[in-house]
C-alpha cells in the first residue's frame, strides 16, 4: 500500500534543511506539492533540493528569525530539524560548548516555534519537532544534547496543550540514523546490527512520519519513535542464550 499526500498550496519551513535528514523532509514535502523554505547557517552543498527556496539564517539569532519571518504572509507546517552535537564529554570541555548545544537544540526550536505561532494558527497548521532517542536514554559524551532533547520533547507536549486546538504540536523521536555523517559519526561501524530492524533509519524513514504529523488530523502532543524497534541493549550480548 502506497500513502500519498498532497500539500499543494501550502507553505513548509524546514530548518536545517539542507543536507541529511531536513533535506530529505524538504525533498518529501515538495514532491507532495508544498512550496518549502529551508534555512541553515551555511549554502546548500550541491546539488540542491529542487524546487526548495533557501534563506541563510541560524535559528540561534533574533535577528535572523525577524528577517526569515518577515519575508512569510502565510505558513502551514514548521519541522523544527535543525540541532546536533559534537562528542563532548562533559569533563574537561567548554562550558560555552554545551551552551550553545542546548541553546541550538532546545532554545531555538522553542523561539521558531513563538515566531511562527501567529501564523500557524491563522492556517490551522502544526509543529513537527524533531527529537532523538538521545533524549530518552542515557547519552553519554553528548549529555548536553541529549538533555535538550528531552526538553525539546516535554516542549512539544506543553506547546500542543498550550496552542490546542488551533496548533498541533508532535515529536518524531529518531534513532540511529543514516546521513553523510554517519561513518564518521558511527566510527565506520555497521550500527545497524544493533537495532531489531536490521538498519538504521533514513532520511526518507523519517520524513514519511512528518508528511503524516502535519497533515490535519486530531493527533497532537504525540511522541512517534522512528528507530527500528529501538536499540539492542549490550547486556543481551554478554547473556548466556539458556538464562531464563
């Protein structure tokens, strides 16, 4: 069975959406038929997506949110994708580091969401966040990040009940995932031997969960976990195949 969807006539911004998972929710989102606006600090590498329009803002800056609101009279679906984090283990490395981590990945997501509030709600539109498994296990070497996205989840559940019924607000929680970055991320790992479904997720696994969040509906202030059946824990590893 094949869902398809069609946002024609509707305006999606994707921040971060130039490479990795935001590019493939920006691709997704104009082939239904959205016009899509993506932001990110730095160009798109080419090629870009087609049919997507860019603006250089980072989502950290008041002034780059006025200057990328400004230019919008309507606005249907934002995906709150923009976030990450170095390994940083919290001994040793900068304060301003974690910092600008939480800020990039519970701060700003908040703010675009403010900013574009008014005109959600003339639309009737919602929010899709773009959470992470970090923020709902352990994260070590990436405590900051996975801090913030634990945030970044409670967030989304207090701004679904906060806006109802005007705005819809819900998380994609992802998993391990595959992007350009992921060998190195991973270490050149097959980490996909440690997730039930065999594979890490796609940028396309992921972007299929937002069409459905942002299409109208009564689902809001939901949680949708997009890794495999979750991550096989070490111990079963080290278990003895006959202990019961």
């Amino acid at each position: 069975m094949t869902v398809t969807y069609d946002y024609t006539g509707k305006v999606v911004l994707v921040t971060g959406g130039t490479r990795g998972i935001g590019a493939g929710i920006a691709t997704a989102f104009t082939v239904a038929g959205a016009e899509v606006i993506v932001c990110a600090r730095h160009d798109p590498p080419p090629p870009p997506v087609a049919g997507v329009r860019f603006v250089r803002a980072d989502v950290r800056d008041a002034d780059d949110l006025e200057r990328l609101f400004s230019g919008l009279d309507r606005l249907d679906v934002v995906v709150n994708n923009a976030g990450g984090s170095p390994y940083a283990p919290l001994a040793g490395t900068s304060p301003r580091l974690h910092a600008r981590v939480i800020e990039l990945n519970l701060i700003a997501p908040l703010l675009v969401a403010q900013r574009a509030y008014p005109l959600l709600a003339a639309s009737g539109g919602s929010v899709v966040m773009i959470g992470s498994s970090s923020g709902a296990r352990p994260s070590p070497g990436t405590s900051a990040y996975g801090a913030a996205k634990a945030g970044l989840h409670h967030l989304a559940n207090c701004l679904a009940a906060e806006w109802a019924p005007d705005v819809r607000v819900n998380t994609v929680v992802v998993g391990l995932a595959a992007t350009e970055d992921a060998a190195d991320h991973y270490g050149g790992k097959d980490v996909g031997t440690a997730i039930p479904a065999g594979r890490m997720a796609t940028p396309a696994d992921v972007a299929a969960v937002c069409l459905w969040l942002a299409a109208p509906g009564y689902v809001t202030g939901a949680q949708v976990h997009v890794h495999g059946g979750g991550e096989i824990p070490a111990w079963q590893h080290l278990a003895s195949s006959d202990i019961s």
